[in-house]
C-alpha cells in the first residue's frame, strides 16, 4: 500500500485554496439570503399597497355569507311551505329542540 504526503508549500496552496472557495460560498449564500429577504419585504409591500388582502378577505366573507344564507334561507322556505302536522316536521322539531338543548348543557 503506497501512501503520498504532501509537503512543503503544495499544501499550504490546498488550504489557501480550501479557505478561498468556502468563503465564496459563504458570501454566496449571505447573498442569496440578502436577496430572499429583500423579495420577501418586496412582495409584502405590493400587497399591502395593492389591497390585494382586503380585497381577498371581503371575497371570502361575502362567499362565506352568500352559502350560509343560502342554505338557511332555502331551508326555512322549504319549511314554511311543507305541511307542519306529519312526522318530518315532527322530526325536525324535536331535532332542533335535542340540538338547542345539547348546546345549553354544555
């Protein structure tokens, strides 16, 4: 089994070599998190200043109301218009009244 050393000035050139690259590689890095940050800071700004946000959030909450009044609305209709002395409706009432009570007991 053959073993080389190196000696001398060959390898302090190595290491001189070694510490030169992983600083650029650290420098790289700094700077791609340097600019991360800078995108990051960049984008909020435009959303912020666009009301993009806002306008997503009132979307959302006239969505969300739509759907819900949607459904009650349709159901307290249907309701109305059924025949309230048959077992459905029986149903539905005791359902409601379980409901309400299984809320106030907790």
């Amino acid at each position: 089994m053959n073993v080389s050393t190196t000696t001398g000035d060959m390898g302090i050139h190595d290491e001189a070599a070694e510490d030169q690259v992983m600083d650029s590689v650290a420098k790289a890095v700094r700077d791609a998190a340097q600019s991360a940050t800078q995108h990051a800071v960049a984008v909020k700004d435009a959303v912020t200043e666009t009301g993009l946000i806002r306008s997503v959030s009132r979307i959302g909450y006239s969505s969300a109301y739509a759907v819900a009044f949607g459904i009650v609305y349709v159901a307290v209709f249907v309701t109305q218009f059924l025949p309230q002395d048959n077992p459905v409706m029986d149903g539905f009432s005791d359902g409601a009244r379980a409901a309400i009570d299984a809320v106030e007991g907790a």
